[in-house]
C-alpha cells in the first residue's frame, strides 16, 4: 500500500538518473525492487535514502520502494521515464 506520509519519492525518475528517497517510518534501511533483479537494500541517512538507477533500466519501468517493517509495512512506487 502507497502511503506518502512514510516513505515519500517522487512519482517518476529519469532514465540512469537518482531517486531521492525520504524515509519517516525509523527504518535503517529501505528496499528497492525493479522488476526481472534483484532487491537491493538501501541505507536511510538522517531520513533520506538514494538510490542510482542501473543504465539497462528503461522507461516505463515501475520501481517499488518498501521499508519491509512488519506489522505494516510502508511502500511507494516510482515509474521510470525516458529521455528526450
């Protein structure tokens, strides 16, 4: 479930660009999933995680961004746009 008062990234991303990624839940780490790899965990600095899109990532790609922190567990989605 998207709850943007959690976790807070922006709707989309460039191409080979960086996902700033705002971290309110007290979660050390966020994790970040891209469709056919593998999850990468992410470490949250002073409530904010970066993540560097790989280059093979293309547009219209759905990234997925979860704090994996049980009972309920914060997420947003960030969708991936090409370059002009």
């Amino acid at each position: 479930m998207q709850d943007p008062g959690r976790i807070h990234a922006p709707s989309t991303v460039r191409e080979g660009g960086s996902i700033t990624i705002e971290v309110r839940t007290g979660a050390d780490s966020v994790f970040v999933s891209i469709l056919g790899r593998s999850r990468v965990r992410v470490p949250v600095r002073n409530g904010v995680a970066e993540y560097r899109l790989p280059p093979a990532v293309q547009g219209g790609t759905v990234i997925f961004i979860s704090d994996c922190q049980l009972p309920e567990p914060a997420s947003t989605a960030v969708t991936v746009v090409g370059n002009p």
